[in-house]
C-alpha cells in the first residue's frame, strides 16, 4: 500500500492509498480488496469496466459521493475539490448563511 502525497495515474492495480486534501483516500484496483481502512477515508472501487465508484467510509457503510461510476479517478479528485472549494467560499464570506429567510 503505497504512503504518499497526490494520486499516481501510472499505477493501475493492487492499493493505492495517498493524501488529498489532508485526507487520505484509496485507489482499489478491480481484482484486488480493501483489508484496512479508516471511518472517513475517501475510496475508489474500480469496476470491471475500468470505472470508478467513489465513496467514503461510513461506520456502519459505505456511501457514494457521486452518482454514477467516473471513468477516470482524476475526475473523482476534481469533483472532490469543487466541494472543498464550495465549503472553503462559504467559510471565508458566509454569503449564502446571511441571506435570510425567503419570501414563500
């Protein structure tokens, strides 16, 4: 299992475990199985068709993140920082908090 920053697209079986973000996520490979993992942590299930279900480690589950399965984990990696992003603009201006109640 590999220990390292930022994701490595050269790899493409076994586990891959890296840091995003601060937070670890895991790479697994179709034919290979997740044995450690932590409540949190980002995962990538690769399918048989070389896509990507991406989910997180719940105690009880694991939930998808995205919808539909992604045909690349840099797409995953995108999606994940678009939230970060969303949640980093609504700490720094809290624009959409003050707004009020709506008129209905």
């Amino acid at each position: 299992m590999g220990n390292k920053d930022g994701y490595d697209a050269s790899i493409t079986s076994g586990i891959q475990r890296f840091v995003h973000h601060g937070q670890w996520a895991t790479v697994c490979y179709w034919g290979s199985s997740l044995e450690e993992y932590r409540i949190g942590d980002k995962v990538f299930f690769q399918n048989e068709y070389r896509q990507y279900w991406l989910g997180q480690i719940q105690p009880d589950c694991f939930v998808l993140l995205y919808p539909e399965p992604l045909p690349r984990v840099l797409d995953g990696l995108t999606y994940l920082d678009s939230i970060q992003r969303m949640h980093q603009i609504h700490d720094d201006d809290d624009w959409f908090c003050d707004q009020g109640e709506l008129p209905f």
